[in-house]
C-alpha cells in the first residue's frame, strides 16, 4: 500500500497553505502584501473559505505598474483585479492527474499557479515550481529504485546461476552411476537376468539417463558460460569430418525419423582453430532439434561458405515444420520454447539453441535463424577468418 501511495502522490501534498486574500481585501492592501512577502508568487481570493479567484504577483504589480495604476485600482476590492476562473483541483487529486490537466487543458497554470480545495473549500496554492521540484525529487528516487532492482537483479541472477552449477554437479555423480549398472544389467556382465524384459528395462533406465545427463551437462554448461568459467580449449580440427561424426551419432535417431542427413560442407575446407568439443556439442545441439522438428521423408543438410568479410558461414538447413519470424527471439532465449500443441508433443527445456548461441559467441561469431512456417528452418552461424587456416579461399555455398 505504501508503494501505491508513493507511486500515485496527491497534489494536496504540493500545496503551499498561503493565507488566502478576503475579496473585500483592497487592491492596495495586496500591493503593500506582495512588495513585503517577495517569494510569494500566488495567493488565492476566497468568500467565505471558498476559493472564488486567483491573484498571481507578476500580472498584479503590472496592473500597478501603468501611469494610472493606483488611482485606478488602490481603493477597488482584490476581486476586480484578480483571474476569476483558475484552475482548481482537489487536493486528493494525484500529481499525474493534476499534470496533465494543466499540460492539455490549463497550461497557463503553469505561469499564474493554481489552487486546491479540501471538501470544496480552501486548502492552499500549487505552482509549476513545486510541480518542478516534486519531478526532480522523483526522478531521482525512481534512478535510485532502478539501481537497487538492478543490483538486487544481478544478485538474483548470480545466485540462481550457482545453484544451477552446483545442482549440476550434484546430479551428475548419480545419473552416471545409473547409466553405468544399467549397462551393466542391459549386458548381463555378471551374469543372465532371466527375463527379456528386465532388459528392455535397464536398456529405458540406460537412455532416460543419458537424456537426464544432456540436461543437467547443458544446463551446468550455461551457468558456466554465464559466470565465465566456461573456458576453450582449441586446436586445430577438420570441419566435414566432424560434421560425419556428428551425423554417425545421430543415425539412429534420423532413421527412427526418417530424415535425410547430407553433409555439404566442402572437404578441402581449411583447418579449423577452435575448441572441436564445444563446436561439435552446437552442432548436436542443432541437428537433433532439426530432426526433431522436421516430419518423415524430409532433408536437413549442412552447408558452409565464405562471406565477404572472410568469416566461415555455416548453415543448418532443413525442411522441418518453421517457426513464426516473431517468435525466434523467443526460442533463443534460455528455457524458451514456442507454445503450441504441434510442439509440445517434443520433449526438451529449451536449453540447445541458446546454448549454441553462446558456444558460437564465446568462439567471436554469431549465430542467427531464418524460418517461416510451413517451410522449414536455417540455423547460421559465423566464425572469424582468424579461425581458419592459412590457405583459406573462397567457396561457392551449396544450392
């Protein structure tokens, strides 16, 4: 409630309680008023309480200024001399209100002031420089605010980082002692099970392992990156023939898909400076979410090529399902996945792209997607021209 209350302040909180001036009180009277009070700049004129004009100091002295000022005004009541229709507004009014009302309504408030009642009687006056100190005093209370939720943000960030990294590492020891006896039993190395389906079994518990052990590596893997401890290890590595050994990895999960997997990348291509572990996991990363999202009988290939800068293009092409162009931000993001029933029905926390992206951008190059429902997915991604052998030359890229 307190946060409302600061967020939606009331102009009554701004008023200045000047006393009022009486509307019988003589214009001569408020001359002698404003030359012993210099800093009051507005003072209200009221019947009985009720505020009924406004006499601002500069336009009153004016009056007084011409040749005949005091004959004509001295002995008149302040009434005659006074803005008979100001602005006022009540004093529960919030300042955002009472702002725009002057902005768009009543902007000459902004030189004369205006006046604020309680319960339709007087309360006291507001000004543009009250206006303006409440904004400055504001603005640096809200920098202050942006700071504290920035820093207490990084804070958050930091410590769900570690977490993460530490549950990784806490959940790697069990899931590797559960893919290892599952070997085990699948092979019946210490002897047989007896029963076919207690193998089929341990074959599940085997791969529902592996899957909950890409999870947690992946995800141990961005709390690195986000932290900096993620570090390259590089050398110098043939491109096509890890692309081939990508493709022997997923063999059996393209076939079980019935996809294509064609490797377009040129062999004469120049050796590779880079860490071969990282670059093969985005390319994992990449071809498995292709074949995830592509129906049976479709293609995806890898192709790569020379852009005009000297950097490598790399291209993971497929025929796959595509994503709406205003939802690629999103499957960028860590744990961002696009929301619909066909997609659904895939497993995945949304961890390999953005993985990717970051693996590609540690390596000083960019990774981006092009895709449109209904025709398919490019994933590209760059690496810098100091990453590539000496002997580069260019390439024509693949149709």
């Amino acid at each position: 409630m307190s946060d409302r209350k600061r967020s939606l302040p009331r102009i009554g909180s701004l008023a200045l309680h000047t006393p009022p001036f009486s509307k019988d009180l003589s214009c001569l009277d408020v001359c002698n008023f404003f030359a012993a009070n210099p800093d009051i700049l507005t003072v209200a004129v009221v019947d009985e309480e009720r505020p009924i004009g406004l006499i601002n100091r500069d336009e009153f002295l004016l009056l007084f200024s011409s040749q005949f000022g005091h004959a004509l005004f001295d002995k008149k009541p302040v009434a005659s001399a006074m803005d008979p229709v100001p602005l006022i507004v009540d004093g529960t009014s919030s300042v955002g209100m009472v702002s725009n009302l002057i902005l768009n309504e009543k902007p000459s408030a902004l030189l004369k002031g205006f006046i604020i009642t309680r319960d339709e009687r007087y309360f006291g006056v507001g000004t543009a420089l009250e206006l303006l100190r409440y904004s400055i005093v504001r603005s640096k209370e809200r920098e202050q605010e942006l700071e504290t939720a920035r820093r207490e943000a990084v804070l958050a960030n930091e410590a769900k980082t570690q977490f993460l990294a530490n549950m990784s590492h806490e959940l790697r020891t069990p899931l590797n002692a559960i893919i290892g006896f599952s070997e085990i039993m699948y092979g019946e190395l210490l002897g047989p099970i007896g029963n076919d389906r207690y193998r089929e079994y341990a074959n599940d518990i085997g791969e529902s392992g592996q899957y909950l052990l890409g999870l947690v590596n992946d995800i141990l893997d961005i709390a690195q990156v986000e932290t900096g401890q993620l570090k390259l290890r590089e050398q110098g590595f043939d491109l096509h023939e890890l692309i081939d050994r990508c493709f022997i990895q997923l063999d059996s999960k393209a076939q079980n898909a019935q996809v294509s997997l064609i490797n377009e990348v040129p062999c004469e291509l120049p050796e590779l400076h880079a860490d071969e572990r990282k670059l093969r996991q985005v390319m994992l990363n990449l071809l498995s979410n292709a074949i995830k999202f592509t129906p049976c009988d479709g293609r995806i290939a890898v192709k790569s090529c020379f852009t005009p800068k000297g950097e490598l293009l790399i291209q993971v092409q497929d025929t796959g399902i595509g994503i709406e162009p205003k939802n690629i931000p999103l499957v960028l993001q860590k744990f961002g996945q696009v929301e619909n029933s066909y997609q659904r029905k895939y497993d995945g926390v949304g961890l390999g792209l953005p993985l990717a992206k970051s693996l590609i951008e540690m390596h000083g190059g960019k990774l981006w997607i092009k895709s449109a429902m209904g025709k398919g997915t490019t994933v590209c991604f760059t690496l810098p021209s100091a990453r590539l052998g000496a002997n580069a030359a260019p390439l024509a890229l693949g149709a």
